[in-house]
C-alpha cells in the first residue's frame, strides 16, 4: 500500500526511563524484519491479524541473544498511523533496552526514521494533509487546554475542510470563466465573466479575511503571549517570575543587576499561555555583560505582546523608571507597585499621570499579596479581544497566516485588474495563484523542498 517507500525505524517514546518504551516500524518489509527478531515457539507474525498484540521474546538473529521481553504489535495497511504495515515493538522502558532493540531492528534491513518521518508518510500516503500534520506536532507542544483544543480541530481536519471549499469556489469560477471565453453565448459574455470572477473573489476574500481575525488569538494560543518582565534592577522582576512558576526558576539576590541574560519560561494562566522572558534590570552600566543583557532587555521590550512594567513603591520614582515607561509606551502594558509589604515611597499619583490607563496592581513577592488580581488582569486583556466563540476555526500556525495574506493579496489583486478593465484572461492569472497559495496551507501545491523542512521540525519517532 501507499507508494513504493522503504522501511523505517524508530523509539516513538521519549529518551529516559520509562514504564514501556516503543520501537515503531513502518513500510512493506516492518512484518518480515519483525519475524526475523521476534520469538515465540513457531509463532509468526506473519500469520497474525491485524491490529493484534503478541507477546514473546526480541532475540538477536545473529548471536541468539535475548534482548528484551515484549509485546509486539502487528498492524497492516492500509488502516494504519501510516497507511503502510506498522510493528510496534513494546519493550521494558529502559534507555538500553530500547536503544538496544531499535539497534536490532536497524541491524536486520529497517533504516533509521527521520523526524517526523512518520507523520510524514501518514501525508504522502494521503492519509492527512498538511495542516493536519502540522496539527500533530502543535497538539504534542500545546501547553494549554484551548492550544491543545485549537490542534485537535485541526488534526480533525477542520482547517482543511474550510480551505478546500475555499479552493473549490476558485475552481469551480476558473471553470465557468473558460467555459465562457471558449463558447460565448451571449454578446455581453466579456462583462458577465468579469462579474462573475469579480464575485467570488470578494466572497473568498471576505471569507480569508475572517480566518485571518482569528489569526492573532491563535498564534498566542498556540505561541503563548510574549509577556517581558521590565523594570530597573532590584525591583523584584526575577521573583514576579518565580511567583508566576510557582518555582523558583531564576536567581533573586538582593545585589542589583543579578539576572545577565534574559529567562524564557512558560506559564498558564487563568488559561492564557504565557511565554514569560525575565529580562535583566536596565540601567546605565559599565559591567561588559550586564551591558550585553540589558541590550537583550531592550529587544525583549520590542518583541513583547504584553509588559509587565514593574516598580519597587518603596523607592522613589526615579529616572531611570521613567524612562521605562518612555521605552514601553504605545505597547499593552501592566504595571506592578512591588514590595507593598515596605513603606510607600513612590509618588503614585505623579506615576498615574506618567502611564495614563494602563492598569495598575499593587503586589507584593513576599506576601504574594495582588497576585490574584494580576493574574485577573492578564486574563481580561488577553480575552477582552476575543470573539468568544470556542468553536471557531482558529488559524494558529505562522506559515498558514502568510499564505492566506498572499492569498487575500492575489484576490485585491483581481479585484484591481476588474476596476482597471483587465483582460479576464489577465485577472484569472491572479485568481489561479490564489487557488495555488491556498494549497501550500493542505500540501495540495507544494514544493519537496518545503515538506522537508517542516518534517524535520518535528520530534524523532513521530
Ligand atoms: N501505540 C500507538 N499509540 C498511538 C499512536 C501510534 O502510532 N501507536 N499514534 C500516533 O502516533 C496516535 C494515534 N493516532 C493514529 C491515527 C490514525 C491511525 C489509523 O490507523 N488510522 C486509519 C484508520 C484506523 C481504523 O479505522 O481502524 C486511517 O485513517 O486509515 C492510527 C493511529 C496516538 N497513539
Ligand atoms: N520586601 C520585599 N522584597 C522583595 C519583593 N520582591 C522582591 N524582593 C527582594 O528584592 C531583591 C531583588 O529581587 P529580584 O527578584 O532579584 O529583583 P530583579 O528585579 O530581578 O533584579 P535584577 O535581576 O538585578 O534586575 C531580593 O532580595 C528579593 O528578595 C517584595 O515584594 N518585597
Ligand atoms: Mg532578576
């Protein structure tokens, strides 16, 4: 079944110790390169039904070696992960024992498996498009419950369907158009085909414009919301991070210019994913590598979707604090009066006047007070933008966001070449492109080249 591949191995498992640990075998000879491991009195796998699981012994063929106990799974094309005979190899979950069974396996005529080489079948063999196997690799690094929602629609296929009926349209208008100009009926068939193409490239574009609203929402979900932690040194940056862990994560002192380099970690909350960055307090400084992260600092600032400003209330406002809030104006910010649990120093008032209507909370990192009320605040910016409706469509991955661009780009495109009297068989170039561009999102129109590079993105084994 499928097309003429060969067979591949690989531990679809994750490195380390484990209850069981699985070598995935794939292609026309997975049965026989089993057989000639597995053993079990006179058992064959060869003569098993499929989707049934066996259990006997791997030995070496070459030295009689018993190298592990196992059950083996017999599944054959087509009904399979990918349309292609599959042995799953359960062995004890050691790093050796695995290792030591996929080396066997590799020994009697499987090749090692790519990453993603699997997954990749699954699409050559038409198993799954692209955005659905784009959708396995988000749905194994989704942190949150709606991420992990987001790819398993796409993994559905609900992604694929849309922008197949999107193509479909195209078509079917590219179809009608030839009909027209290759038999007109009519006098007035050159104006009637213009508004035709005129039509329905407003309608798929409408349509794509409405896939792209929801573009922002699902690059977070999928991402997680670029959130910098900003402040001066000392202000209590590192520990807003721990406190947000639940761990402690980066290192607190109470020397200033503690954090060098800047920290990523993730944290869900109230359901918004967060990638946290705990930057280095910035500040004037001769120090060569405090230079170099408060550098990175300033990056962060620009790169972030959200900013938590923070500020030590038991100091006075300084100017160096002030030109914070210079560096980070115009952007979604949040600002914290840390160390309430010290005496008031800074001016809030003159600090009100300075940030305007970014909200304010008043924390403290030693007594965890206001937490709750910034955690609040982070879930009502983030789902204030949101449409509310669980179970729209989500576009979430980058590359599928710059092909609808383009996309929509070719559709403006017709629609220009209709207002300026193009020729139709002009305007129906562009109305192709979008059909084509559209495709590169399904893998329906596109190049080798770029299936490679997406597959290798993904975790080896899968
Ligand atoms: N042991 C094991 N667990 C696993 C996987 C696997 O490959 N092996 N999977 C992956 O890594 C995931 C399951 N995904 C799968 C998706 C499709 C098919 C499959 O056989 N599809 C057939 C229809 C099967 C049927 O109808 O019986 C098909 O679509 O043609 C199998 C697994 C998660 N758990
Ligand atoms: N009293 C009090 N101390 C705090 C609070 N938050 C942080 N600190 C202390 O302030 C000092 C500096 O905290 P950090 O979290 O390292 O500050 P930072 O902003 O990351 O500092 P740099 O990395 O040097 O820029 C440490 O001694 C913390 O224990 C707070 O809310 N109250
Ligand atoms: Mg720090």
């Amino acid at each position: 079944m499928g097309m003429d591949f060969d067979t591949i191995a690989a531990i679809s498992t994750p490195p380390g110790e484990g209850g069981i640990g699985i070598v995935r075998i794939s292609g026309d000879e997975a049965i026989e390169i089993a057989d000639k491991l597995y053993s079990m009195g006179k058992k064959s796998l060869a003569d098993q039904a499929t989707h049934t699981i066996h259990y006997g012994k791997i030995v070496n063929p070459k030295t009689g070696d018993i190298v592990d106990e196992v059950m083996v799974s017999v599944m054959r094309a087509p009904k399979t992960y990918t349309r292609e005979d599959v042995v799953e190899i359960n062995s004890h979950g050691g790093i050796l024992v695995v290792n030591k069974v996929l080396q066997v396996v590799l020994n009697n005529g499987a090749r090692l498996a790519e990453p993603g080489e699997f997954t990749k079948r699954a699409f050559l063999n038409g198993r799954i498009d692209l955005s659905q196997a784009e959708a396995v690799m988000d749905m194994i690094r989704a942190k949150t419950d709606r991420a992990m929602h987001v790819a398993v629609d796409q993994l559905d296929g609900q992604m694929a369907r849309l922008i197949r009926d999107l193509r479909q349209k195209i078509l079917d208008t590219l179809a009608q158009v030839e009909v027209n100009i290759d038999y007109p009926e009519y006098d007035d068939v050159e104006e009637m085909t213009s508004q035709l193409l005129e039509d329905k490239a407003r309608e798929v574009k409408a349509d794509i414009q409405k896939l792209l609203e929801t573009a922002q929402q699902g690059k977070i979900l999928r991402e997680g919301l670029a959130t910098a932690i900003i402040g001066r040194p000392n202000v209590g940056k590192s520990s807003l991070l721990n406190t947000l862990l639940r761990q402690d994560k980066a290192i607190v002192t109470d020397v200033a210019g503690t954090t060098r380099d800047v920290i990523e970690e993730y944290v869900n909350v109230k359901g918004v994913p967060l990638k946290l960055i705990d930057t280095a307090g910035i500040r004037e400084t001769d120090d060569e590598v405090e230079k170099i992260g408060v550098d990175r600092s300033r990056q962060a600032i620009q790169q972030a979707d959200l900013i938590l400003l923070v500020f030590n209330q038991s100091e006075k406002l300084t100017a160096e604090d002030e030109a914070l809030i210079e560096a980070t104006k115009g952007q979604n910010r949040i600002i914290l009066l840390n160390k309430t649990d010290l005496n008031q120093q800074l001016n809030v008032d003159k600090l009100s006047q300075l940030i305007a209507n970014d909200p304010i909370v008043s924390t403290s990192m030693m007594t965890q007070a206001g937490m709750d009320e910034l955690q609040d605040k982070i879930a009502e910016l983030f789902f204030s933008g949101q449409t509310g409706e669980r179970d729209a469509t989500y576009v979430s991955n980058t590359r599928h966001i710059a092909l609808l661009e383009e996309a929509e780009d070719a559709l403006s495109e017709v629609l220009n070449g209709i207002a300026l009297d193009m020729p139709v068989d002009l305007v129906q170039i562009d109305m192709r492109r979008a059909w084509d561009l559209l495709g590169e999102i399904t893998g329906d129109s596109v190049q080798d080249e770029l299936i490679t590079k997406l597959f290798s993105q993904f975790c080896l084994g899968k």
